[in-house]
C-alpha cells in the first residue's frame, strides 16, 4: 500500500479499501459464529470481553484471539474473489 508523506494511507488507497469491504461484508458477515467479534459491524472490545465473562461463568473455558494479516488478501487468491 503506497502511504502518503507521513505513512498515512492515499485517498485512492482508502476508496480501494472501502471498496473491497463492502463488496465483501455482507456475504462473509453471515458466515460468521455469532460468538465472534472483531472489527465487525455492531460490535465492540466490551462486547466481547463481556462474552468471555458470560463463557466463564457457565464453565466455557476456550477463548480465539487471532489476526489476520492484509497482505494476505493481497495474494492471486484475495484478487480472484473480487472478480
């Protein structure tokens, strides 16, 4: 991603970025446990740190933090689904 000057992502990268989420969103939104968090839409850090609680408290033990990394969206594979 080409950054502007100061390391801050160009208007032609953000237009880019905001395209690819909405065109992906919705139908990867529906995929998704209803358990899961994240940068998703409606739901916040004390969303899910009041679910582990809620878990804890009913004997689930099991928590995922993950990330996933954008460059690799960037593959052959990432560019496809676009298509």
């Amino acid at each position: 991603m080409k950054k502007a000057g100061i390391g801050i992502p160009t208007i032609q990268d953000r237009a880019r970025q905001a395209l690819v989420k909405s065109a992906l969103e919705p139908e990867w939104e529906s995929r998704f446990e209803g358990t899961s968090y994240g940068f998703r839409p409606g739901r916040s850090a004390q969303d899910a740190i009041a679910r582990i609680y809620l878990s804890i408290k009913h004997g689930c033990y099991y928590v995922l933090d993950a990330d996933i990394a954008c460059e690799t969206f960037r593959s052959e594979i990432g560019l496809q689904c676009l298509k």
